[in-house]
C-alpha cells in the first residue's frame, strides 16, 4: 500500500494547481529538477492544508490556514523552507504566455456539472468566459463566479477573477476528456463533464 502512494498510478491532466503531473494513492507526485517528493493539499470554505514531503532530505513541511490568501502563504513560505532544507527549486507561478496561443473555441464552449456546481463557458470575439455557479445544496455558499479565460495552452487556461477562491493570481482551468471520450474541464483539480 505505502509502495503504491509513492508511484505513479495516474497521469493528471491539471499540471499546475499543485505542481504535480502524477498522482500515487492519495498522493501528489513531485520532480522538483530531480529531487523527488510528494504531498497532499486539501481545501474547504476558508480553509486550506498543503503537505509537502522530501525523502531524500528526510523533510516535511505541513501549512494549515483559515481565511484568505493561503494559496500566496503556501508558494512564498513552501519556495523557501524547501530550497533551504531539501534543495527544492519549485516552478514559477502559473500564469498565461506573453504571446498566447490561437484557440478553437468551439469544442470547449458549453456546460459542464459536477456535484454542486454548473460552470458554462461561452465565448466572444475569440475570448472564453466562465461562469462557475454554486448550485443544489451549495447554492447559497458563495456567490457565481465570473473567470476569464487567457490561453496558456488550446486546451489550459489561466483564470482570473476568481482571487484566493482557489489559487494565487491565476486559476488553472483545463479542459480534457475522460477515458470514455466525455469531455469535461477541471477547476481546482475537481472534474466536471460537459453536460451539454
């Protein structure tokens, strides 16, 4: 069991919310240019846990937060305590291209639900929008959010407007197909297939 949480099991296809292109069980999987590590991050309604783990230095770094801006507190506290105690050169701050890609919308616009939230996305003069609602018995927890999308890939996007909701300046949104062929976009690594 502890073998398979240190080894990848599955590809993720959202990169950049926790760093980490692999998943072990329950683990996130890291290669900080070489030095291997793993984790889990976890979040709720004004809370936010990130645990960072490096065999080889014999580190461990745990951050439990309450209230707004914990995903900044994580990237400038964990970019330090991990250079200086284990060699860590974690990756820069998701953020879109200076020159961004060309995208074919088309694909990508429509709606997409998962437990508690409809996210529609739409598109206008070449520019994608989100519209990320609370729904069912999550309606009254927060308020719709409204994310425009900036290509950083045709099919990853940073997200803005949505603040310390979920990340730091950007939101990766990405968009992917299950094995099935259902397409769906992820938001803070949860998945949502595309209903209609």
């Amino acid at each position: 069991m502890i073998a398979l949480m240190q080894r990848r099991v599955v590809d993720c296809p959202d990169k950049w919310t926790v760093s980490s292109d692999g998943w072990g069980l329950g683990w996130t999987l890291y290669d900080w240019n070489g030095v291997a590590g793993y984790g889990h991050d976890g979040a709720s309604i004004g809370q936010s846990g990130y645990l960072r783990v490096v065999p080889s230095a014999g580190v461990a770094v745990a951050l439990l937060t309450n209230g707004g801006g914990a995903r900044e507190v994580y990237t400038a506290l964990y970019r330090e305590l991990l250079a200086q105690l284990a060699g860590v050169t974690m990756p820069e701050p998701f953020a879109p291209p200076a020159t961004p890609p060309v995208v074919d919308w088309a694909p990508l616009v429509g709606t997409y639900r998962r437990e508690g939230v409809v996210i529609t996305v739409t598109e206008k003069d070449g520019a994608g929008h989100a519209l990320y609602e609370f729904v069912d018995g999550m309606k009254d927890l927060s308020k719709p959010l409204q994310i425009d999308l900036l290509p950083v890939t045709e099919t990853a996007f940073a997200g803005t407007g949505v603040g310390s909701a979920f990340s730091t300046d950007y939101t990766p949104v990405i968009f992917s197909a299950l094995p099935d062929g259902t397409r769906c976009v992820y938001i803070g690594m949860r998945c949502a297939p595309k209903t209609g």
